[in-house]
C-alpha cells in the first residue's frame, strides 16, 4: 500500500500534535469549514475511485448507498472526471440532491429490483464500469457490472459478508478490489487536482457547534444527511 497516515488519537480536541509529514498547505478558495471536510473523506473517496478503481473519462460508475459525507465525494469527483454516475439511496430526496451534483439518475436500494433499475439507467445497458460499494451487496453488484469491470469495497459496510457466484465471477473476469484512507501521497495528487480546478470540494450538510458533537453523532446515525456534517469552534 505504500506509505501510510500514522494513527493518532484526538477526533474531536480543538489542537493535536501530528507529524510534519501529515500537515498540507489549505487550498487557497477554500474555506476552512470545506477544508476540514476535505481532509479525509475526500483522500479516501480519490484513493477509491482513482488509485484503486483506475477510473478513466467517461466511465460508468455506480455508487451504492449515496448520502453519506464519503459517498456523496465520491459522487462529485466522478462527475468532475466526466464520468457517467448513477446512484442508489434509501431516499428519493437524495435522488435530487445529487443530480444537481452531476448524477444521471438514481433507484431506491430498497426496490428488490434495484439491479434491473440501475441497468436500465446505464448507458447503453452494458454493465458499469465501476462501482464504488459502502453497503456489501456484492451478489447484486455482480449483475450490473460490465465484464472486466471493478468492484471498489470501502466504508461501514452495512453487511459483514457477501456471496456471489464465483463462476460467473471469473468467466466475466471482475476486480473485487478493497480500499481505505488514503496515503499522504495521495493527498498531495488530490490537493494538485483541487489546485487545476478539476475537482469539485467535498459537500457539507450541516456545521454544529462543537458542544452539540453528541447531537451530530445522532444526526448522522439516523442516516438522513446529504454530505458532511463538520464540527464548528466558533
């Protein structure tokens, strides 16, 4: 994997002491709020869709689950990258959200048919190219990818384990491939891309005080936010 962030404790302390090795330069248009926000979603969600899952312009993708702070990243960074992107939420609303952000379209994951839904969305009905996976749903994954094409698993997987069939797996030659946060390196070709204006910042849902951390976490764990929700100290 090449090197790595080093751990360190200290996710919600107003000052921590990092390596000089995992401090960058905010980028200039960029206000801190959206700064803060991008720091590890977005190296997660580039390592994703660029380091691990090879997107190229004008691919298909399909992003299982969007909503949350990583997935919706995802959404917006393949759309920057001229890509074809197609969605799944458990909210129609989301549906909205994100085609003002560069989707084509969108299905409720909570539709049984949700696979035949998204094939017909895809252009040309060929299989994606790409789909960036949160949830586990491989076995339904697998009827929609194209032969030769990647499944990037990533995120609070919502299933501990997944099934499919094996043989069809290897006659249509897929890549399962697994992905975490990335490294500093991949920080450094992120904040380069962001600087050329190729990338979009990551969306923020809302910006609570510090004080109501407590009131986020329930926020978020009710799974209704579009994007990240971003601690304030003023």
């Amino acid at each position: 994997m090449g090197d790595t962030w080093p751990q360190r404790p200290g996710t919600h302390a107003e000052m921590v002491r990092v390596p000089l090795a995992s401090v960058f330069s905010k980028p200039v248009g960029l206000s801190r709020r959206v700064a803060v926000a991008l720091s590890m979603v977005s190296v997660t969600a580039y390592r994703a869709i660029f380091m691990r899952g090879r997107l190229r312009s004008h691919a298909s993708v399909l992003v299982l689950g969007a909503g949350g702070g990583l997935a919706t990243t995802v959404v917006t960074m393949s759309a920057s990258a001229s890509a074809s992107v197609v969605v799944t939420s458990s909210s129609a609303e989301n549906f909205a959200r994100a085609q003002s952000h560069g989707v084509i379209g969108g299905v409720l994951y909570t539709d049984p048919d949700w696979p035949a839904q998204v094939s017909a969305l895809n252009q040309g009905g060929s299989g994606f190219d790409l789909v960036i996976d949160a949830t586990g749903s491989w076995r339904e994954v697998l009827q929609v990818l194209r032969p030769g094409g990647r499944l990037v698993a990533l995120g609070r997987l919502r299933h501990p384990s997944a099934d499919g069939n094996i043989r069809n797996f290897y006659f249509r030659q897929y890549d399962l491939l697994g992905s975490t946060m990335g490294s500093p390196r991949d920080f450094a070709a992120l904040l380069s891309l962001l600087d050329s204006g190729s990338l979009g910042p990551p969306i923020i849902d809302k910006v609570p005080p510090q004080e109501c951390a407590a009131e986020a976490h329930e926020y978020l764990e009710r799974d209704i936010h579009f994007g990240k929700v971003v601690l304030s100290l003023v």
